[in-house]
C-alpha cells in the first residue's frame, strides 16, 4: 500500500501530461506530419510509434528499477521494430478485408 501512494503523484502526473499532449497536438498537426510517401512516412511513424508505445508510466518505472539507459534502448529498439510489423500487419488485414 506504500508503494501505492508513493506512486499516485506519478500517475496523476502522466494523466496530466497525456491530457496536455493531446490537446496541444491536434488532429490537423499530426495528420500534416505523414502523406511524404512511404519512406519518410515509414521511419517517422516507427519512431513516433516506439516512443509511445506501451505504458509510459510502467516503462519509466521499470528503466529506474534495471540499470536506465541500457533498459530504455533497448525498449526503443524492440518498440521501433514491433511498430514497423504493426503497420505492415494492419495495412495487409485492411486489404485482406477489402476496407482499404
């Protein structure tokens, strides 16, 4: 339970800082970073994607708890890849289901 608590101003603080990111960046900015072809698109969108892929909350927690830096690249690394396979996966499902 004491853990808990200690926890609780760090989740109110990411509810806080998703909050305040998702009203500054506005549909219009983000739709005005993509459409550049897929090269460009492809890499930007993976890294966009690693960087916010899972719980920021638990991923900052855990990279303090195994030794930081080495923690946090590699959680980049494997986060990069798994969205590069992501987009491939929902591009070729759209298709195989006729939606795009």
């Amino acid at each position: 339970m004491h853990t808990f608590i200690n926890v609780i101003p760090v989740i109110i603080g990411m509810l806080l800082l998703t909050s305040l990111n998702i009203s500054v960046f506005h549909e219009q900015i983000t739709a005005g970073l993509f459409g550049n072809g897929e090269l460009v698109d492809t890499p930007l969108g993976a890294s966009i994607g690693s960087i916010a892929a899972a719980n920021p909350l638990a991923s900052y927690l855990l990279g303090g708890e195994m030794l930081g830096a080495r923690f946090t690249i590699y959680r980049n690394i494997i986060s990069f890849i798994a969205s590069i396979a992501i987009a491939f996966l929902t591009i070729y499902t759209l298709q195989f289901f006729g939606l795009s």
